[in-house]
C-alpha cells in the first residue's frame, strides 16, 4: 500500500516539529473535555436548588454526554478532510463558547442546551487528541502514549468533582463553567501559532468520500436510545407509551440499517470510495467488538458512579459539595493508576487479555462490594477501599481498550476506531447515568409516595434542599430510599460486569498482535513516507 493511499499515515519521523507546547496544548484540551464530563457531578445538587428542576437535573450530564456520542466520530472523519488543525481549533472554539453560555444561563433548559453545545466541541477535543498523539509520536513512543493519555484522563477524573465541589461550595457553581474560558482560550491560541504550516500527518480524504448515510445511522441508533430512556426515566413518557415505543424501534432499526450500510459498502464496488464510520473490519472482529463491549458496559459504570456516590454523600451524608467531591477521590485516584498501568503492562509484549480480564473481574468484585454499604450517617471507612477495588479495574479497562485498538485494526481504520472507542465508552455513560435515575426515581415513587404528601414530593423533586424542610421521620424515609436505589445500582453495575468478563474472555487469541510488529510496521511506513517527501522536495 502506498503511504499516500492511506488517510491516517504518519508522515514524520518524530514529533513533526510540534513544540512541546502545542503537544502540552493538546493534552490541555483533552483534559478540558474529560473534566467536564465529571465536574458537574457535585454541582447537580446545588443547580437543582437554584433552577427549581431535580427531576430534570440528569439532563445537565446527559446533554453533553450524546454531543460527545455524537460527534466523537464525526470529528475524526471531519479531520480526515479539513486536516486535523482546523477541526481541533473549531472544537476549542465551539467548547468556549458554550461553557461561557452555560456560566450565563438563566434557566434549566439554557443550562441543557449550552451543555449539549459544550459536548461538540469536548468530542472533537477528545477524538482529536487520540488521533494526533499517535500519529506525532515515534513508533517506539506508541505504547507509552497510551499510559499518557491515561494519566490525563484520570487526572481530568479526579480533578473534575473537586474543582467543581470546591467552586460550588465557596463560589457558584457557575464558575465551574466560567473557568473554562481562559483554560481553553490560552491552549487554542498556542495550537494556532505552535502548529507547523508543513505539517501533515495523513491524506486528506474528499468530503464525498465521508460516510453521511452511517453517521446517521450511528447518530440515530445511539442518541435516540438515551433521549427516550432519559426521559422515561424522569416520567415525560411511560414505557408503555406510543412516542416511548416509537422511538425504541426507531432507535433498533437505524442499529440494523447502520450494520447493514456497513456491510454494503465493504462489499459493493461503487461504494469503496466512501470512508465508513463503523468498518466492517471492525464490525466483524471478534477481538475488537468485545473489547467494545467492555468499554460500553464500564462506561455505564463508571458514569453511574461517578454521578450517584457524591449525591448519595450529599443526601444521605449531609456532605456538601466538597466533601462530596473528595469521597470521590479513591475512585478516580485509582483510575488514573489503572489507566497507567494498562499501557505501560502491554508495552514490551502484548498483555491485554490478560489485562483486559483483570480489569472487568475488578470492576465486578468493586460494584458488588459497594452494594454492601449500610445506613450509617457517616460513611463507612470501607468505602473508600471499595472505590479503590472499583477504579483501578475501570481504568485498567479504558488503557486496555485504547491498547487493543491501537493494535488491532488497519492503520487507516485507526482514526475512526479511536472516534468509535471513545463514542460508545460515553454510550455507555450515558445510559448508566439515565439507568441510575430510573432506579432512583422509582425507588422514591415507591417508597416516599405514603410517607411525603403530594405537595412535599413535588418541592423534593424541585429542589433536594426541601428534605430539611421534612419531618425527622421522613427525613430518615428519604435517605433510606437513596441507599436502597444506590445498592440496587450497584447490584445491576454487577450484573454489567459480570457480562463484561465474558466478553473480555471472548477476546482470547492464540496468536495476539505482535507488539514488537507492530512497532516494526510503522517503522517501514515512516520511512516510506520519509523518502516520499524527500523525492517530493528534491
């Protein structure tokens, strides 16, 4: 294959003369587009106090959550036909902007429209820092890249509930939006000037060669899903209703079309000018759709945890927001030393079966452990060992991933692969958080309907500050209604898991990728578009 055949190829033999504050700017806005999917984690409580919307809180995670299952893979593509520069600084643009329209909103429905806006541009900064650290990055660099990126992705975890706990706190919640402004104007405005005029780092793909019809499929099949689930879950419609049954079909069929598109253009001639959004060659891997499955499932996981633990800490533990936010910390700490641990294992050989495994039997073993937990006012010091357990397999999982998908595909299904691998990791979020309010809304139908009056319900699903307006009684009702739908999370996070360690026994193989070879063949393609662009300038 020639080198220029392909959409996705190195074309430099070291960090392309990317100053080592554009890569540390690239970083920043990976950071930047993690964090907010976390920091509003320990603000839901304060919002829903201000707006007056409880109920309607799941949507401030929720809308930003499908922009960035939206446009995770859109971005790439977009970058194989813009270049990988103009869609970056676009992404850096639109994320500004909206965090900025977020701090200054007015209302709920504000709230959830900017923060879908913010999610765009938090994809296209994701999906673009996994695409070009790679393709920057020496072949004998390619392993340790991933335990970076996971080292700024769980650090973007851990820091997301403590800054906004702390700004929540003794601040507004408002400047947990407010601080993205020069957080992401000062690293866009370096990528502007610190990116090399000559840099290219792939093939440009024409615009009519992208996959318009399986972006809509996968746009369809995905955003549908958590759109009507949400709102079944905050009772806008029951599920036995006809837009709730509408949609859930909808949602079914483009899953079948988006397959079956994929399959046609694999195979008809006339189509094999069309770049896929899922290729097939990824669509029948075995390893690699498990490995996908893995992620979608500790997605779920990890986004139900991340948001229920500090609003469980902050009804049931009376904890404000920073409190909340540093019960939070053994779990996101451990992630970021499962994150690491994941690249740097596979690093010399190549491990992720093995490690992949581990990771999902770790998550299982943490979710059934922090089912346990009891009715005590205080948390339990166990808690904190039981997050540990949960985070370090959740991170192990995500490096595993991004390992396996590095090694796994074609070099030019790689841009995509990484869109696809980030899309349904936060899928799966996005359904775990949807999945742990439909158990919490209906535990507190079920068990508060006879002990709160119509009215009260009413001001609790407002406001959660209208408990310490309650009886002690029915104070004490309310809280253990939050442990019981806390515990019945975590069992269904159980039973996820346990699906998840059959998928990943599923990704055994006799012969795994060499790691070795693979370093080997991306030796040959820097060399092979190194003479390329000799001859070219002789």
């Amino acid at each position: 294959m020639e080198a220029r055949d392909n959409p996705c190829l190195v074309t430099s033999s070291h960090p392309s003369g990317l100053a080592v504050e554009g890569i540390a700017s690239i970083g920043a806005g990976l950071f930047l587009s993690l964090m907010d999917t976390t920091i509003v984690a320990t603000m839901l409580y304060n919002v829903s106090e201000e707006f007056g919307g409880f109920r309607m809180s799941p949507w401030i995670v929720l809308s930003y959550t499908l922009s960035y299952v939206g446009f995770s893979v859109l971005s790439a593509r977009l970058s194989d036909s813009l270049g990988r520069k103009p869609v970056l600084l676009a992404s850096f643009v639109v994320f500004l902007a909206a965090s900025m329209a977020c701090a200054a909103s007015k209302n709920m429905d504000q709230l959830i429209g900017f923060r879908a806006a913010q999610g765009a541009g938090g994809a296209g900064l994701y999906a673009l820092a996994m695409i070009i650290y790679p393709e920057i990055c020496p072949p004998n660099m390619v392993p340790a890249i991933s335990a970076v990126v996971g080292i700024v992705v769980a650090l973007a975890g851990v820091s997301g509930p403590i800054i906004g706990g702390a700004l929540t706190s003794y601040a507004d919640w408002r400047y947990g939006f407010w601080i993205n402004g020069p957080c992401a104007f000062v690293p866009g405005v370096i990528l502007l000037f610190a990116w090399p005029k000559n840099m290219l780092t792939f093939a440009k793909v024409p615009f009519k060669n992208l996959d318009y019809v399986g972006t809509l499929f996968i746009l369809g099949s995905t955003v549908l899903l958590v759109f009507i689930v949400n709102e079944a879950a905050i009772r806008e419609f029951t599920w036995d209703s006809g837009p709730t049954i509408s949609v859930l079909i909808i949602s079914g069929l483009c899953w079948i079309a988006m397959v079956l598109w994929q399959r046609e253009i694999s195979r008809n001639p006339k189509f094999r000018h069309i770049r896929p959004q899922f290729p097939w060659q990824v669509l029948t891997d075995r390893v690699m759709m498990c490995a996908l499955g893995t992620s979608v499932l500790a997605g779920f996981v990890m986004f139900l945890a991340i948001v229920h633990i500090p609003m469980r800490a902050q009804i049931v533990n009376l904890y404000d927001a920073v409190k909340a936010g540093i019960l939070l910390l053994p779990l996101m700490g451990s992630m970021a030393v499962g994150s690491m641990l994941g690249g740097a294992v596979s690093s010399k050989k190549n491990n992720t079966f093995w490690t992949l495994n581990i990771a999902s039997i770790l998550t299982l073993v943490g979710s059934g452990l922090l089912s346990t937990l009891g009715e005590t006012i205080s948390p339990e010091p166990k808690q904190w060992g039981f997050e540990v357990i949960l985070g370090f397999g959740l991170g192990l999982n995500m490096s595993t991933a991004t390992f396996i998908t590095s090694l796994q595909v074609k070099f030019e299904y790689h841009a995509v692969s990484q869109g696809i691998l980030a899309q349904l990791r936060v899928f799966g979020g996005s359904m775990g958080v949807a999945a742990g309010f439909i158990v919490l809304n209906k535990e507190i139908q079920d068990s508060l309907s006879g002990v709160l009056s119509p009215e009260q319900l009413q001001d609790f699903y407002r406001s959660p500050i209208a408990i310490f307006g309650f009886s002690v009684y029915q104070q004490l009702r309310v809280r253990q209604a939050y442990i019981s739908a806390f515990n019945t999370n975590m069992r269904v996070c159980i039973g996820l898991s346990a699906l998840s360690v059959v998928a990943a026994l599923c990704t055994y193989q006799r012969r795994p990728p060499s790691v070795q070879k693979r370093l080997e063949d991306l030796e040959k393609i820097f060399a092979q578009t190194a003479a390329l662009d000799a001859a070219q300038g002789a």
